[in-house]
C-alpha cells in the first residue's frame, strides 16, 4: 500500500499546477539514488522527467535557469505552531504557511495547543477549512490527545480522525498520566494516527528555565536536568510497546534521549524521533548572551555533548527527521528578563540555511544528510517522503547553496520575529519552493530566467 502524498492528503488553497523546466538543476534525492545534473521538467504539476542537462526545448514550460543551483526534495516539518485558533496576533494559517514556504517546506503539520485546544471534530474541521482558503502550502492538523489538553480525559481520538487529524499530540505539555498515555494507545490501535509527545517530566522540569548544568550554575538560574526529557521516552517506549502502538518523540534534546530513541527501536518500538535546528546548532552558552530571551525555548539548549549526540542520532538515523518547532511569540512575550520570557523560538524560513552554514560547510555533516532529514518528517506520519523520481507530485526546494543573505534584513515572511538566528549572516537560500505540485515561493530577487 503506498501512502498519500503531501499534496493528496493535506489541505492547501488552491493552485495551479506548474508546468516549469528546471534548466541544468544540480539535482540531489540520496533516498531516491539521484545526484547529477539533470534538466528537470515539470509537467500538470508532476516531474515528468530527469533529462540530460541542456538537451530540453520546450516552448510549453516556463523555463528557470537553475544551473548553478540544486534542486532538493522539498522540506516537511512534522511540527509547527501556527497559533489558529487564538493567537493570531503571533501567526495565522496564511503567514505560518508562506513562511514554510520561503524556507523551502512542501508541508508542515500544526500542534494543537492552541486557544481554544484543538479537541473536537468541529475545530479540525475549521482548520482544514481555513487551510483551504489560505495555506500556501499542504497543511495537515494533529488533534490534542487529552480534552482541553488538561491531562484528565481522552479526546473522542476516533471521531478527530474521521474529521481528518492525521495524529495526535498534547504539545507544550507532556502526558503526565501513564494510565492516561497507556488508553490513547489502546484507542490508537482502533483509529490510527500517530501520537507524537512532548517528553517531559514536569515533577524534575519543576520552574526550570535553561538546561541544568554548569551554565544555569553559573548564572544563579533553575536548571531542568535532561533526565527529566529521557524518562519520559523511556516510560512512553515501555508503553507502546506493550500495547504495540505507534510514537514519534518531538524535538529531542539530550544524549540521554537520543540513547532512550534508540534503545527503543533496537527492542522493536515503532518509534520515530525529531530534533530542531536550534538544539543541532547552539547549545546553553547562547543563554550567556545579552540576547538569551531569543534562546529560551523548551526543551532547553543543552550541553555540547549533548548538541554532538543529537548529529550522531541524525547520521545513524535515531533522529528521524529535523522539524523546527516554529513557535512565533509577540514582542512583548520575548523582549523581556530571561526568566519571564515566553519559551520558543521561529525557525521555518532559515532551517535550510542555519544547518547549511552550521553543519554542512564546516564538513560536520554532509549536504545529502541534511537534505534526506529535512524531508524526513512526511514518513512517522503516514506520508509519501517528498521525492524528486520521475512520476512523482513536484514538491521541490530549488536553492541557491553560495547566497549570503542576514536573517531578518528584509523582514520575515512570519508575523512574528523571534528567529534565534535573527541577525545572522547565513549561507544558503530557496529560491523557489513547488509544494503539492504548484509554484507556493519564489525569492523576489531571483531572477526567474527567461521565459519563452
Ligand atoms: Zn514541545
Ligand atoms: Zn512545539
């Protein structure tokens, strides 16, 4: 049985399909075996063929001149806040999706921890409504594992999914209850839809506002340990496998639960894992910074061997996929006393980039790994991985690897400015995004070809 597409089973306005050729593309899918130059033509919104570079004329397609640049399997990011409904002053369906858009994202999946929670089929069924009145690109919408997200009670998990939840996550807060995370799972079996956590222990996080360790020492702050993280996994890991369902660990942070991942799915687990650009890129001494607000996040930056485990997990694959937990906060929530600000951080529109420049040019990881990660979170959820072999829907991320560019200087497509790399110099750019088969970004100051 082949699963879905992004395009087929999430909700997106609609658009066009393209018919576009990709001339001379350096083209890269390591999962699908292709890395060559190709002239890459996109017909109704398909890839209808990988050509020899230069040998296609068209006057039908629309022609981009990409050599020079790569053309990638388009990003999925399985988690995403985009605060509909009840904080839209933060984000709403349309800015969220045009971010993810312009970081070169053919889907994202949005959490439900939002004002009102989503927990009745009447609220899925709004947002997927919305999504197809606005998102520039696929969107699908988990539902909240507990009524209200408040611990108590399960959700109707069977009616969600008939209302289209394609999973399931209590996100912002862990399943305290292990009576109550054990009947999700036995109603899972029923219903489907993964459940994806947010492992924490609330009873060893306590107030804690930064990693627990020499630097929350240093700086006279309440540390929350990274057993608090890798506890949880341990004892949800337990669960799923005796009543043989399915998770996937958001946003992993420690060497500990990187260690819990895998010894999990050694035992046969079906679970999967993510790890955010922020946790691979920086670790607790950003908190040092006069800017630490702009790292405050939860889980928290950890140590450096922390930080190192989390790359050995994405290189073994333990760590499944990156998704960046793009959480937009107000200004006023952020520009505050390290202590009081909100935890989270954006990071939809320089993902690519931020791991480009941090991981990739300096040889710690290679481009191909990162390019089969950032498309590696269509999968833990019942989704085709986006991928560029001929017959597929176009879903591409066609990226310019030597632009430098400053996050931030020409505004964030976001409504909200909390990128923890806001300022930076970055290198690496999308250029043009195709997301369930239609054009969904084109950088302003790319030049489209000619056309003709
Ligand atoms: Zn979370
Ligand atoms: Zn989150």
């Amino acid at each position: 049985m082949s699963a879905a597409t992004v395009g087929e089973a999430l909700d997106a306005r609609p658009v066009e399909s393209a018919s576009l050729l990709l001339r001379e593309a350096t083209v890269l899918d390591p999962v699908a075996g292709i890395d060559a130059h190709h002239d890459v033509v996109i017909r109704d919104g398909r890839i209808a063929e990988l050509a020899a570079p230069g040998t296609v004329d068209d006057d039908s397609l629309e022609t981009i001149d990409a050599a020079g640049l790569h053309a990638f399997p388009a990003f999925f990011d399985p988690h995403v806040h985009l605060r509909v409904p009840g904080q839209e002053h933060k984000e709403d369906i349309e800015t969220g999706t045009r971010a993810a858009a312009a970081g070169g994202y053919c889907g994202v999946i949005a959490m439900a921890n939002t004002t009102p929670p989503v927990s009745t089929a009447a609220d899925v069924e709004a947002l997927r409504e919305a999504a197809r009145e606005g998102a520039s690109v696929p969107t699908g919408f988990l539902a909240t594992v507990t009524r209200g997200m408040e611990g108590a009670e399960l959700t109707d998990m069977s009616e969600l999914r008939e209302a289209g939840a394609l999973g399931f996550s209590d996100d912002g807060l862990p399943i305290r209850s292990a009576r109550i995370m054990r009947r999700a799972l036995q109603y899972q079996r029923l219903c489907g839809g993964t459940i994806a956590l947010h492992e924490e222990d609330p009873e060893l996080s306590g107030e804690g506002v930064m990693h627990e360790g020499p630097v929350s020492a240093a700086l006279g702050l309440t540390g929350v340990p990274s057993v608090s993280e890798s506890t949880m996994i341990a004892r949800d890991a337990e669960l799923a496998r005796y009543e043989g369902g399915r998770i996937h660990v958001q946003h992993l942070s420690a060497a500990e639960s990187v260690e819990a991942v895998r010894a999990a799915r050694a035992a046969g687990v079906e679970i999967s894992a993510e790890a955010s650009p922020h946790h691979l890129c920086l670790t607790d001494e950003a908190v040092r910074s006069l800017d630490a607000s702009r790292h405050k996040m939860n889980p928290p930056l950890r140590a450096e061997s922390d930080r190192e485990a989390l790359i050995e997990g994405l290189r073994d694959g333990t760590v499944d996929c990156i998704a960046t937990d793009h959480a937009p906060h107000a200004p006023e929530e952020k520009e505050v006393p390290f202590e009081g600000a909100a935890m989270g951080v954006t990071g939809l529109e320089t993902a690519f980039a931020a791991i480009h420049t941090d991981l990739v040019l300096p040889g710690t990881i290679e481009l191909s790994l990162l390019v089969e990660r950032l498309a590696g979170g269509a999968a833990p959820f019942g989704l085709e991985r986006p991928t560029l072999a001929p017959g597929s829907e176009a879903n591409i991320a066609l990226c310019d690897l030597a632009a430098e560019w400053t996050v931030g200087e020409d505004g964030y497509e976001s409504r909200s400015s909390n990128s923890w790399c806001a300022g930076r110099e970055l290198t690496g750019r999308v250029v043009v995004t195709i997301a369930g088969g239609g054009v969904a970004f084109r950088l302003r100051s790319f030049s489209m070809g000619v056309a003709s």
